[in-house]
C-alpha cells in the first residue's frame, strides 16, 4: 500500500458543503473513527459505536500511521520498501478488523481503511476528504497527575484543519441521559457568530435528541472590551466611572435577552440556560464541571481557504482544560472565531 494520492477538487468541495452542525446531525450516515494504533484504550472508537448505533450510521474504522525509515529510500531498495511499508499497514488493518468483527456482529455495517502518511493529520484531513463522513470521532487523552489533557499536534491540526465536525472523545463513558453543554456568544446581530449560534443550537438539540440527552446552553459575558472602548474614548464628563458602569448594565441586559431569545428559538427551557459573568475560559470549564457536561459544543468560523480554518482564541485555551468530550462545529462565514 502506497501513499494514497491527495484528493481532487470534487471530493474536497463535496465534503465540505457538509460543514454545518444542523446538516451533519439532520443526517448522521457517515461516521469516520480515527484510532490510535499505540493506545490499549479506544475512546474514540466505544463513542463512535455509540453514535452509530443510535444512528444507524455506517463506521469506518481508520489508522494514520507513519515509519519514516519506510519513507526513505537511502534504506531500501524500492521493491523492498514497498514491502515493508504494505506489512506495515496490514498490522494496523488486521487489529482494525478485529475490532471490525466485533462491530459486525452486533449488527453495525463496518469498513476499515489503512493510510501511510506523514503529517498524520494531513492523512487524516485527506482521508475525510476523500471518504466525505459527516462526523470525524478521535481520541485525546489526559497527561500528568493533575489529569490535565494535553492535546498532541495532531490533535490541534484537526481542530484547524478537518473539513467536518470533529468529536474530540476522552477516556470515560457518557452518562446515561448523557449532558450536552453548547456554548453561544449572542447578540451579534448580521454578524457570522450569529449565524454559528444557531447550527450550535441545531447540532447540539440534534446530539441530544440520538442520545436521548439532555441540552444545556451557556454564554460567558466578558465585559472586557467594552469597559477598553469605553475607557479609551475622549475624556470628558460624560465619561466616568458611573456612565461606564451603565453602558456594562446596558450591555449585560442586551446580551442576557439575546441568549434568552436564542434558547426560545431552539425550545430550551430557561431551566437549562446558564448566564454567567466571567473569563470565558473560567466559566466554561466552570459550567462544564458542574452540570456535569460530557460533551461540550464549541464553535468556529472559516479564515479563508479551506487549509486555513481557524478556531479561536478563546476555544484553543479552554480545550485542553475542558473535562469533556468536545465537539467542533464549524461555519464557513466572516473572518473571526469565538
């Protein structure tokens, strides 16, 4: 097995019109499980299953791998290195069937598929490319006593560079209903982020709903902004300490009917919407740990080519942090991220 050839126009264009949160969870047929071929455990794949089992969605079960003594041809001769590098994937293809096996037995329509590639996220990228699943499922995994995640590089290339939803699973099951926390930013009127919130919404209603979960949604208010524009305009009477702190009133309640009108719009009872004044980073790893969430819904929004895509600040800080699953839903519109 040879490097596979990267993927055309047509595949790239075909998967990612299929970026949004509200299209991959009104029809969940594809789902694309990356499995580490070193780790004895597999949250990426038990997840998987799971999705696609309460789907009915097909699974392929894939491995990115790469030697690169079996890329140097200084080493062996080509027929020799050709050799080396099919037994190479065929170790990782005969562990992917047995999983396979096991799958098909409990009744799920299974695929398995085997890529030598160097970066590994650019074998993965291509191969979703190429395959056009609606959700990509891989696994992350904590470090250090303290049980902090540290995501590899292949991880954060993903969350840059994946052309679908990306599920990003840690060690540990979901609770049964499991609890679905989507972060929103509202407020933003003819702004992308507006139109991000909503395919949040969908896609976590939609989550929910397979898993038979129960939707949470939350907004960190971070007044931080404001209070720089305000205190950097031209001084004078108007501006001092008491006109700041109505503009931030103003602001809170602006933001707070924004949210609630977004939770209306997507049946959220005000029970399940959580408000809260803070550093983003904070409060989300706050509200995750207490519901407690199993996966949180975070979003980002496209900066130019499809190779560019960027997710924010905000989000690449609080990942690692997050003590869930993570679910990244992106939007092709406007140029910023949350």
């Amino acid at each position: 097995m040879e490097v596979a050839p990267r993927p055309g126009a047509a595949q790239i264009s075909a998967c990612s019109s299929r970026w949004g949160g509200a299209e991959f969870m009104k029809r969940l047929d594809r789902i694309l499980a990356v499995l580490d071929p070193t780790a004895h455990s597999q949250p990426a794949l038990a997840k998987a299953t799971r999705l696609a089992a309460a789907s009915n969605a097909s699974l392929e079960l894939f491995v990115c791998d790469y030697e690169p003594a079996l890329a140097n041809p200084r080493l062996f001769a080509d027929d020799r290195l050709r050799v080396l590098r099919e037994e190479f994937l065929a170790r990782h293809k005969s562990m992917l069937e047995r999983h396979a096996t096991d799958l098909r037995g409990q009744g799920l329509t299974v695929t398995t598929d085997v890529r030598f590639d160097s970066p590994v996220h650019q074998g993965i990228v291509a191969h979703a490319r190429e395959s056009a699943p609606d959700l990509v499922v891989k696994d992350t995994h904590y470090h250090g006593p303290i049980r902090r995640t540290i995501f590899t590089n292949t991880d954060w290339n993903l969350i840059r560079s994946c052309p679908v939803p990306l599920l990003l699973a840690k060690a540990g099951e979901w609770r049964k209903p499991p609890r679905i926390m989507v972060a929103v930013d509202p407020g933003h009127e003819d702004d992308p982020r507006a139109a991000l919130d909503h395919e949040l919404l969908r896609a976590g209603s939609a989550l929910a709903q397979l898993l038979a979960g129960d939707l949470n949604v939350m907004h960190a208010f971070f007044p931080a902004e404001l209070i720089a524009s305000a205190t950097g305009m031209v001084a004078g009477p108007s501006i001092d300490g008491g006109t700041i702190t109505e503009l931030l009133e103003q602001e809170r309640g602006r933001v707070r009917e924004a949210l609630a009108v977004l939770a209306r719009e997507h049946a959220i009872a005000p029970g399940h919407v959580q408000f809260r004044q803070g550093p983003p980073v904070e409060v989300l790893c706050d509200v995750a740990t207490e519901l407690p969430a199993d996966i949180a819904v975070l979003g980002a929004i496209a900066r130019g080519r499809l190779s560019e895509m960027l997710i924010g600040s905000t989000a690449e800080r609080v990942l690692d942090r997050m003590p869930c699953d993570i679910l990244v839903v992106k939007t092709s519109r406007g140029d910023s991220a949350m």
